[in-house]
C-alpha cells in the first residue's frame, strides 16, 4: 500500500511523491527533484532532522500524508591535478581539462545523474557520490580512476576521502573501501579486519602532486585508530598505537597524523619532517583544546591560551617571538566550563 508525501521547498513549492513504506529516502528526493526541477541537497522531517539518503521510510517514521522540508543544492568545483569537474545543481557532471587526468568523463556520462558529491585525486581521477550510495569513477586509471576490483563493495556509500592518488569510501554499515595506487592507500587489504565501525577517514598529501606516496587514518567509534599507505607518511602507527586511545579528532599533514586524545593531550606518527615528531613539544601540549595542519606543519591551542607548534620550522611559527604564542588568550570564553 502506498503513501503520499510532501516536500515542500523553503520558498513554498510542493512536490506531492508517491512511493511505498519501503522506499528509500534518496528515492523520494529524486522524485521530488524531478517534479520541483531544481537540486535538491536533503530531505528534513517535522523534527528537523536530516534523514538518512539509504534509509526506508517505515524505519524513520514517515507516514501517509507527512510533510518533509527540502534544502536545495548549488552548484560546486572539485578538481585534479590537471582537470575540473562541476557538479550542477541538477545533480548532473561537466568536466574538462586534460582527457587523461579526468577532463574526459564521456565513458561514464551516462552514469553521471543524481550525484551527491565530488571528490578527486591530485593525480588525476574523479570519484561520484550519487543518492543511492553508488560511486562513479573515471580519470587516471592506476590513481582511482579505475574502481573495478572493488564496484561490487561501493554500495551504501555515505563518504569519499581522497588522498593525492587514492580513494577510501566509507559506506553506512561503517566498513571501508578503497582503491587507486598502493603507495597512497588504494590497498587496505592488510586491515580489512580492522576497519569496523569507522567514523571519518583522513589522509596525507591529500592535494599535493610533489608527494610520491601517502596514507590513511580512520577513526573508529571507540576512539582507536587504523592506518594503511605508505609507512614513512603516516601508514604505519605501530609505535604509538598503544596511545591511540579516546581519540576525538585526527588533522594531517602532507606526511603525518596529529591525533587529539579526550584528555587533552596530542600523539603524532608519520614523517618527522612534516610533523610526525612532536618530542620536543610533548611537554607543552598538555590540555590542548585544537589542532590544526598546513601542508608541513601543526599547531594546537591550550586551554591555558598558549600555541604550540611544531614539523617544518618555515612554516610552523617556531621563529616566531615567544610572546606571539603565549596568552592567546580566548576573549570570547569559548573554552569556559570544559
């Protein structure tokens, strides 16, 4: 038996969709889509909340008759190395630029609809999040152009991260996929058993073309984390894994991994160039409450307002005068009251 449900548009437009307590919810928004003739980026019940694309109707609630609220979609730019690539608002695909390193997306037009979101390699290749949780490669073949070895696994799909010549999807029963070179994470088969439970995914030399090689980092739900790639770049945790514990947030360099404890403190693995040894600092980061990367740097903010940095000296503020980075102190009280 079906139900009917209304999206209706901030501006008022309503589309009435009729579909059945087992449809899905990226089913609904392409239906509505279709009829309204505009993007749409997601479907929000009565309560406000955002609903899963992957989700039937019956697990979330919705009933015959029910109102759901629809956000529109813009239009965004990823890009390679060599090449653009625009996602309309319709949820349709333009490239060009070099044919090799992605600008060429005519072997996949067809399969280039309702898509959700971009995500691309530094060395050439385009990965397609659609509604449905399927994903759409093309570009440079050995650098995630190709997701042939793996297409039976990309189902359920909800997150791409893309390091600069790899791919690893994080798909909703929070197991991970990946594919592209092996020297930037595209084999992860040595951890399949560990990447349960996943939360986000971070890499190395995500943008940078000079890097020959990069690595992965997933976060887990219980605050562990699991590494893959290329070793020297942050691939290999095996010297701090025992203190990969209650971690809540990871940031990275081109060549290393910061990761942020509950307690404040901070542990960091990878290429000592690019910030993987925090030794000469570990003394000072205590109660740290922020960390944040550039390409060859880190720096974490204490509760105390202090700043400290560390990896590549040109860039990581360690010239500068001490009472630059001491009493940063935070005006607005964001770090009162824990």
């Amino acid at each position: 038996m079906s139900i009917s449900v209304s999206v209706v548009l901030l501006s008022g437009r309503t589309a009435n969709v009729d579909a059945l307590p087992t449809s899905l919810v990226h089913e609904v928004q392409e239906e509505a889509q279709f009829q309204l003739g505009v993007g749409l980026r997601c479907l929000i019940s009565d309560s406000g909340e955002v609903l899963p694309p992957l989700a039937s109707l019956h697990s979330l609630g919705v009933a015959d008759g029910e109102t759901l609220t629809a956000h529109t979609r813009g239009a965004s730019l990823a890009a390679t190395g060599a090449a653009f690539a625009l996602l309309r608002s319709d949820g349709r695909v333009v490239t060009w630029g070099d044919s090799d390193r992605g600008g060429d997306s005519s072997n996949v037009r067809e399969k280039l609809f309702a898509v959700h979101s971009l995500t691309a390699t530094a060395f050439g290749a385009f990965a397609a999040l659609k509604t449905d949780g399927s994903v759409v490669t093309w570009g440079n073949p050995g650098y995630g152009g190709s997701s042939d070895s793996v297409r039976a696994r990309l189902t359920g799909v909800q997150q791409i991260t893309a390091s600069a010549g790899a791919f690893a999807a994080l798909r909703a029963d929070r197991s991970v996929v990946t594919w592209g070179h092996k020297c930037f994470g595209g084999d992860s088969r040595a951890v399949r058993g560990q990447l349960k439970d996943v939360e986000q995914i971070w890499s190395t030399a995500c943008r940078c073309l000079a890097m020959h090689c990069a690595a992965f980092a997933a976060l887990r739900r219980d605050g562990t984390v699991v590494t893959w790639g290329c070793a020297a770049y942050g691939g290999d945790s095996q010297a701090v894994q025992s203190q990969l514990r209650n971690v809540q947030q990871i940031e990275a360099t081109v060549g290393a991994f910061a990761a942020q404890r509950e307690d404040g403190s901070v542990i960091t693995w990878g290429h000592r160039a690019f910030g993987g040894d925090s030794g000469s600092v570990q003394h000072l980061l205590k109660d740290v409450r922020q960390v944040r990367a550039t390409l060859g740097a880190f720096a974490g903010l204490c509760a105390d307002g202090s700043v400290v940095s560390w990896g590549l000296e040109m860039i990581s503020g360690n010239d500068l005068p001490l009472d630059v980075l001491q009493n940063v102190k935070d005006r607005e009280g964001l770090f009162k009251g824990g």
